[in-house]
C-alpha cells in the first residue's frame, strides 16, 4: 500500500510540477495570461477540497470522519457538475 501511494504522489507532483512549469513557459513566450476556466461554484468546491485536504494531511493520519467529509465533497462535485450539465445553455 505504501509503494502505492509513494507512486501516485510521485507522479502527481511530477505532472502537476511539469504542467506549471509549460504554462508558465507559454506565458512568457507569448504573453498571453492563462485562465482557469472555471465557473463560481467549481471554484468554491475546488478551494473546500484543498481546504479540506490540507487539514486532513496535516496529522499524517485521517480518521473515519474526515474520509466521510472528502466523501461528501465528491458528492458535492457530482452533484454540481450533473447540476451544470441539465441547466439551459
């Protein structure tokens, strides 16, 4: 399990450290300034989960209320983006 995860933060920051670095490249090569794209609610939603996972991480342990809040989160995301996807164009 912890060669798992070892792995999957592994190549978390590696894409996230590789994809920052080539936008900012961009950025500076053309000038053009990158945006996120998302809407209010997703930006609301992105920023509890980061909350809500630094919290969690802080300890180094995570008990079973703090997994059932990052589960209400996910729902939290499905219903928004199933929310978003029936609203009128």
């Amino acid at each position: 399990m912890q060669r798992s995860i070892n792995i999957l933060l592994g190549s978390a920051l590696a894409t996230i450290g590789l994809t920052v670095s080539a936008i900012l490249g961009i950025r500076f090569a053309t000038g053009v300034t990158p945006q996120l794209g998302l809407e209010p609610p997703f930006i609301v939603l992105l920023s509890c989960t980061f909350l809500v996972t630094a919290l969690s991480l802080a300890r180094g342990r995570v008990s079973i209320m703090q997994g059932k809040v990052h589960m209400m989160l996910f729902l939290a995301w499905i219903v928004t983006i199933l929310d978003e996807a029936s609203a009128p164009a």
